[in-house]
C-alpha cells in the first residue's frame, strides 16, 4: 500500500487540485449557501487559484493522486485553504497538512497561524480547535471568493518559539 505523501505543488497538479477544491467545497460549505453561489464555483476556479499560486501550496498526494491540499495564497501566516477529498477524510491528512503549514509559517519568520472557516463548517472548526487553534473573532462578513455574507470564525495558534523570560 502506497503511503501518504506530502509535497509542494506542481503546475501540473492543478487540474486535480482543482477536483479536489471542488468537491471539498461541496461538502463543507456548498451545503450552507445558496444556490447563486453554487452557480459561480466550479473545479475550474480552484484549478485556476492553483496555476497561480501553486509556490504557496502545499498537496497530499496518495498513490499518485493529489487528495488534499494546503496554501498560504499571500505567502505570509494565514492559511488561506484546506480541502480534503471527501473521500480521504478522517485519516489525517488535514491535520498533516496543518502541521505541515505551520512549519513552513515558522519557516518564514512567523509565530502564529491564522485560519478562518465557516462557522457552520462543524468538522472543521473543530478540527481547527482539536490542533491548538484558539478564536480570536466570530462574526458575519462578506467572502470575497464567494460573495456572500456569512458567518465567519477566525482561529489563532501560536507556533514558533517564545523568546524566554529574563529572571
């Protein structure tokens, strides 16, 4: 059996990037818009988000099959995406590509992670949680991506090195 492998994307990764985004997406959040909404995303739009950003992702890939993803879409401490195939998840992957993450924002300098998810997306904002993260803001704003307003919650977890007390 083929193991889990964790790597910095490839342009040629988009396309299935793209499936994965999607599908995710439908089963997180797509249940919690409307149907305009649903109208607007497609795998094409996670495909594309991936060609241009593939030096900030990060995928899981599985027998040769990306099945989950990871970015920093500005490059700095804010985890701008998670997807795990519905059909890979609740093996880890998420929390590996957390981890994941967190090394690389340590890796740029950083001591602290931020992520923000719908506050309705239960399974991941508890996982969110489950990892360390702490809230730090609840409330509803407008998704640039999606252009609704929704109820969003902001996470924080300290991860770098804390600079010792002097005695």
């Amino acid at each position: 059996m083929q193991k889990l492998k964790i790597r910095p994307a490839e342009m040629k990764d988009a396309s299935q990037i793209g499936a994965v985004g999607y599908s995710a997406w439908l089963n997180g959040i797509g249940k919690h818009v409307g149907r305009e909404v649903h109208e607007r995303i497609n795998s094409e739009l996670y495909a594309s988000f991936a060609r241009a950003s593939f030096l900030q992702i990060t995928v899981a890939e599985y027998d040769g099959l990306v099945v989950g993803f990871a970015g920093t879409e500005s490059g700095e401490n804010y985890i701008s995406d998670l997807w795990v195939s519905p059909d890979f998840e609740g093996f880890g992957i998420g929390s590996t590509l957390v981890s994941t993450m967190e090394e690389i924002v340590v890796n740029r300098g950083y001591d602290t992670v931020e992520i923000e998810v719908l506050t309705a997306n239960t399974r991941a904002l508890q996982l969110y949680q489950h990892l360390g993260y702490g809230t730090v803001w609840q409330g509803t704003r407008e998704d640039p991506f999606l252009c609704v307003n929704l109820h969003k919650t902001v996470l924080r977890k300290t991860v770098g090195e804390q600079p010792s007390t002097l005695s």
